[in-house]
C-alpha cells in the first residue's frame, strides 16, 4: 500500500455530520511498533558508542535519528521510512489490524523524539559528549516502552495536552 492510499476501512477525512472535520485516516497500530524496534536498536547502539568512547560515532548516529525522527514528524508517521518498510515487508505477512489508530498521536511522539535527540545533538556539537548518550538513553527508553509494550510516551504527552486545550486536534 502506497503512502498516498488509505488503509482499508480507515475512518473518511473531510467534513463529517455537523460540519466537524473527522480525523485523519487510520494506521495500522503495529507499524509504530515496528518503527520503534528499529529506533530502539539504533538508539542503544548510539548509547554504547557514546559510553564506549567514540563520541564521534555516537553523535553521527543520533543525528541520523534526528533527521528520521523530523521525517516522521513533519512528513507524518504514514511517509516514514521505517513505516514503508513496514508496509512493504511485514504487513503483507499478517492479518488485518483488528483496529486502526490515529496517526495524529504517533506524529507528536515523533516530534517528542526530534527534540530529544535534537537537544542532544545540538549539546554535542557544542562539546557536551556526554549530552549524546544521554539523550540516546532517554529516547531509547521511550522507544523500547513503544516497541516492546505498545506504550507510547509521545502519544500520552499528546492526549494529556489535547485534554488540557494546549493542542486543539485537527
């Protein structure tokens, strides 16, 4: 399935009943999973390189998640790398989603991510080293949590700022 074509039963966009805007196209909640899995490897392997002495190595690697995780936030979730890898290789393997979810969520958590990562980035260029690592740590805590359990922290940051009226959804 191309970027451009929604998933099969995802929920219409435009103008609903009442003149409301309906949400954005569902996605298959399993792709974010699998994009965290692979950032959870990236981010750990960024963090053994920072402990381990090659500080270099370990800001190129967060760098390049920094970018992925700005592709994901400003592109969206469905235009990812990591998403159409998912889409191309593992979907096709498994049955349909019992349910789709809102990509709304999983864009924020990838913002949430581009500034994590972003900040340690920026920290490391100016001569904090040990921001890298540390920075990779607390991505890849909130990666892994997505990955291993379906417990997204930039998706719960989301809820808890719609419901306090910081974020009004689309």
């Amino acid at each position: 399935m191309s970027p451009t074509t929604p998933d099969p039963g995802a929920a219409p966009t435009g103008p609903a009943p009442g003149g409301a805007t309906a949400p954005p196209a569902g996605i298959d909640p399993r792709g974010p999973r699998f994009s965290a899995a692979i950032t959870s490897v990236i981010l750990l392997v960024t963090v053994l390189l920072g402990v381990g002495g090659l500080a270099t190595a370990a800001l190129v690697l967060l760098a390049a998640q920094a970018i992925l995780f700005a592709w994901g936030a400003f592109a969206g979730v469905a235009r990812h790398p990591f998403g159409a890898i998912y889409r191309a290789l593992v979907r096709p393997r498994l049955a349909p989603p019992a349910e789709l979810e809102d990509p709304r969520p999983p864009t924020f958590a990838q913002l949430v991510g581009l500034v994590v990562s972003g900040t340690g980035v920026v920290l490391g260029l100016l001569g904090v080293a040990a921001a890298v690592p540390v920075a990779a740590a607390f991505a890849f805590v909130a990666a892994f949590l997505n990955a291993a359990f379906a417990y997204c922290l930039g998706c719960r940051i989301y809820l808890l700022l719609v419901r306090a009226r910081v974020i009004r959804p689309a």
